[in-house]
C-alpha cells in the first residue's frame, strides 16, 4: 500500500509522539508546516489508511486509537517477550499497599483519601503520594462534603499503561478469578509489583 504524503505526516508525527496524539494536535502541526487548513476528513481518511497498512502480519505493532488521541502499540501477540524484556530493565516498582489504592481508585474515582481508606482500612497518605508522583492519578475536583476533601481519580497516563480507550474498558470486577502467575507480575509472597515503563 501507497501511503498519501499527508499520511506519512502523520505517521511520523505519532511514531515521535511519547502519548497518544488527539486529531486536534495533528491539525495543528500539519497547518502549522502546510501554511494551510487541513479538513478532519483528509486526516480519518489518511488515519484509516494507516491503520489499516498497520494491521498486516508483517509490522509487530498498529496504530490504535486510544484515550481520544492515536498511538503506536506493540501488538497482543508480543506482549509476552516484551514484558520479558521489560521486567529485566525496571528497577521502578510499586507496592502492595499502591497496587490496591490505584485499583480502589481507578474503580470509585472520583474518590476522596477517606473513601480509599475506608476500603483499604489503613492510611493511605502515602500510597496515593507515589500514585501522584507518578502521575498514574491525580486531584479531579472536591467533594461537596465536610471540609470538601480533594477527589482523585486516573490520568491519562494509567490509561496509555494499560492501553485502554476509555475507563468502560476496564474489566468488570466479576471477571477476576484467581489465575496462576504471570510474566510480569510478582510471585505471591512478593510485596512489589513492576510497572515496566514508568519513568
């Protein structure tokens, strides 16, 4: 397949991209270098192009559409090697105790500390702090309750961790069964969880 120069604009653009790129941002640049409007319908033309010259057995990777924006992403059937690869590499680690937080969150969000400590049943202070530094979550607005407590809820960032669209992908809590473990995941007994790729 023939790619317009238009697309291989745009393939250039996302494949620099670090996040997802949003069709507004790839307007920008192309008008900003053509000195000219580009219509939305010339970019999902050459988007569905790309995405589906990405989509042949010959390339390990696609272009998905994912957080509202476009992105390169290794696809599903290397994963395994990969996380092989990337739990070599990571020394960056999160603890039980942030595992479970940024699950209580990513779930009830928007939730306030109060809320996650009522279900975790211990303080959270420090959990939602390296959750924060890691920009996984981060402050949505205030509860309308006493005191008007900050609620917290996923940023960007979680979803282009877990390579997800919008948060209705996110599995239903009835499809967690207990499963052997996994690449990548730390054996039981083991208090630390690898997040590969975070900074």
């Amino acid at each position: 397949m023939t790619l317009t120069p238009l697309a291989l604009h745009l393939e250039a653009l996302i494949f620099a991209a670090e996040h997802p790129v949003r069709l507004a941002e790839l307007r920008d640049c192309l008008e900003e270098v053509f000195e000219a409007s580009v219509a939305e319908s010339e970019l999902t033309a050459a988007l569905a192009a790309l995405s589906e010259r990405y989509r042949s057995d010959d390339f390990a990777f696609e272009l998905v559409e994912i957080d509202q924006g476009w992105q390169f992403l290794t696809k599903s059937s290397h994963h395994r090697v990969l996380s092989v690869l990337l739990k070599q590499r990571t020394k960056k680690r999160l603890s039980q105790a942030s595992m479970e937080t940024l699950s209580i969150v990513a779930y009830k969000q928007p939730v306030s500390k109060a809320d996650v400590e009522r279900v975790r049943g211990v303080n959270s202070d420090y959990a939602l702090q390296k959750l924060l530094e890691k920009e996984l979550i981060a402050p949505v607005g205030r509860s309308e309750g006493p005191g008007r407590p900050l609620l917290y809820g996923t940023t960007p960032k979680f979803m282009d961790y877990l390579g997800l669209k919008n948060l209705t992908d996110l599995p239903k809590l009835r499809d967690f069964t207990a499963v052997e473990h996994e690449i990548g995941q730390a054996p039981p007994g083991e208090e630390e969880h690898s997040l590969e790729h975070l900074p």
